[in-house]
C-alpha cells in the first residue's frame, strides 16, 4: 500500500497528552502515513520532540520506544507528587483529582500566589524530565521530520515559533510554561509563557513550509460543551478551554474562507495553497473528563488515554486513507454554521 505524507498539529492538555501519545504509536506501527512535518504546543511539543528523538536512534519503532519510556518517566516522577485522588476516587474508578485536598490547595495557591513568590528558585520538573529523555543534538538532527513549537512572548503577546533547526529544552519549556505555575521561560533576554495562548497549535508553519496538503490535528481539549458552568472553578476551566481553543479556530476558520474563494474561483490556484483539514480527537470520551486530570499522571491513567488514542488513529486511517492527498475530512463550513 502507498504511504501517505501528512502533516501533524498536536495540542497541549497535559497529561491529556498521552491520547496524542497513542495517536502517534499507532501511526509508526501501522505504516500507512509518514509524517512530514510536526507543530506542537506544551504536551505536544513534548510528544513531538520525543518523537524526533526516537527516530533518530531507530526510525519508527525507535520514536514508539522513546515516547513509551518518557511517558513512563512521567509517570514516575508523578510518584512523588502529594497530588492524588482520593481512595474513593480510586475505588470508583474516578480519574478527577477535584476532590484531593493537595489538588485543591494547589488549585487555590495558584491563583493567589505569583510563582515568583511561591517558587523563588525557579525549580521546574519539567526541565529535569525533558534533559534526561531527550538529546536535542538528535532533534535537531532529525532532517527527516519538520518540528515548530509554539510558544507566547510575554512582552508582544505574538506567537513566537521556533524550527526544529534550534530546538533547545528551554524553548519546549517556554511552550508548557503556564504563567500561573511557572515564571516566564526567557530564551535570549525574552520571556515566554505557554504557547496555547496564541497557537494550540498553529497550522500556518505546516502549510508555509510543507510539500503534503493533509493537516491532521490531534485535537484533545473540547470546543463543545452543553451545559453552563455554575461553580467559580468550572466558570475557570471553561474561560481557559475556551482561550486555548481560540487560535487554532480562527485559524480554520481563514482556511475555511481561502476553500470558498478557490471553490468560487475568486482565488488563483497558483498562489493560495488548498490545504486539507483532518481531525482525530478523544470526542466524549476526553470531554467527560475533569480538567483536574490533566495533572493526574498514573500510569494506569496514561496508557488507558494511550489506548484511546490508537484506537482513534486506527479509526481515522480504516476510514480516511483514502482521503488524504485528496480532500478535506472535517467540514469546516459545518464547524463554523
């Protein structure tokens, strides 16, 4: 069978990501699509470097050895974490963390309390995690893979993208630094935070600097939800879905309006790129868990949000190989009725 190239936009959520984990294994086992280029954001710039990573040490099956084993290092650190469920959270197979007391304190510090203040000496987990399971000498080696990582300047407000031609640990920092949890990631004298403020992910590197058409977007924080939040926590996780899903829907939406002018011919075909749109997501499945999870990180947790994810890659190619090269499967004319 023919392989197909198409491009990646992995979004952040945590450990939310380990969907997007799945989402990957099962491309590299299955074999019917290469990647040719990767933007990520937060949790999706750390599956995109580790993936690079990987391919460098063993292509394919090397990229699905390297994530497993960061994901079990991530679980391993979580270990000693004070944040976990409650017995009864446990026992009733409950993957919230809302009701753990050191969650909650958490939760309530991180409001209040500027990680200035609360973390004077800048200690960040996530630093040790990515230095000890990446070597970004391989990463930016890794000609065979385009990685763009998004991250916000903190003084413009603009989306700053870095190539993977300099990828450092430090800008995949600045790509998962929530202001709210971490001081800014300063890379040259500028201070970064998250990149889902401003591109979660963004898709104009994929379509800028691609020769494949197919955008595939690993999609795992809800646009939908149908009832209205009432405690002041849900009234906040939903102000920030809503903020990190922003971008990547205006985005669509630009692409949306250039198929109409194509379509309409108002647009010459030489000089607009006719881009096509997929999307794997997590559907319900993801949407009816709590925000808290995304801290939770038991290794039970993660590879079950692994699962999901192969069986959503494995859905999408069984249903769309055909498609891709050739049009769009997400209906963006439809997603924005």
């Amino acid at each position: 069978m023919h392989k197909k190239r198409v491009n990646l936009a992995l979004q952040g959520g945590g450990s939310h990501g380990a969907f997007t984990w799945g989402v990957l294994d099962y491309f590299m086992e299955d074999g019917r699509v290469s990647v040719e280029g990767i933007s990520g954001t937060s949790a999706g710039a750390m599956n995109a470097v580790v993936l690079a990573h990987g391919y460098m040490d063993g292509a394919a099956d090397g990229a699905r050895d390297a994530l497993e084993s960061f994901w079990r290092t991530v679980s391993q650190h979580a270990l000693m974490s004070p944040i976990r469920r409650t017995p009864l959270d446990v026992l009733t197979g409950n993957w919230s963390l809302d009701a753990s007391p050191a969650y909650l304190m958490y939760d309530v510090m991180s409001r209040v309390v500027s990680p200035y203040e609360a973390n004077p000496l800048n200690l960040n987990p996530l630093k040790t995690l990515l230095e000890s399971s990446v070597d970004f000498e391989k990463v930016r080696g890794c000609d065979a893979i385009k990685l763009f990582v998004a991250a916000t300047n903190v003084h413009s407000g603009k989306i700053k993208v870095f190539e993977r031609s300099e990828l450092t640990a430090d800008m995949v920092l600045a790509s998962a630094c929530l202001p709210t949890l971490y001081q800014a990631v300063e890379i040259e004298g500028v201070p970064y935070w998250d990149g889902g403020f401003v591109g979660n992910p963004p898709l104009y590197p994929l379509y800028d600097d691609a020769k494949s058409r197919d955008i595939i977007i690993v999609q795992i924080n809800p646009v939908t939800r149908h009832e209205t939040p009432k405690t002041a926590r849900d009234i906040h996780n939903r102000i920030n879905e809503i903020s990190f899903n922003t971008s990547l829907l205006r985005e669509l939406r630009s692409i949306e309006f250039v198929h109409r002018l194509l379509k309409e011919k108002r647009l010459d075909a030489n000089q607009y790129a006719d881009i096509l749109v997929h999307r794997i997501e997590g559907s319900d499945a993801l949407s009816d868990l709590s925000p808290s999870s995304k801290v939770n990180a038991e290794w039970s947790f993660l590879t079950q949000l692994k699962d999901m994810g192969r069986a959503a890659a494995k859905k999408f190619i069984d249903q769309h190989y055909d498609d891709l090269g050739e049009r769009s499967t997400l209906n963006l004319r439809e997603e924005f009725s």
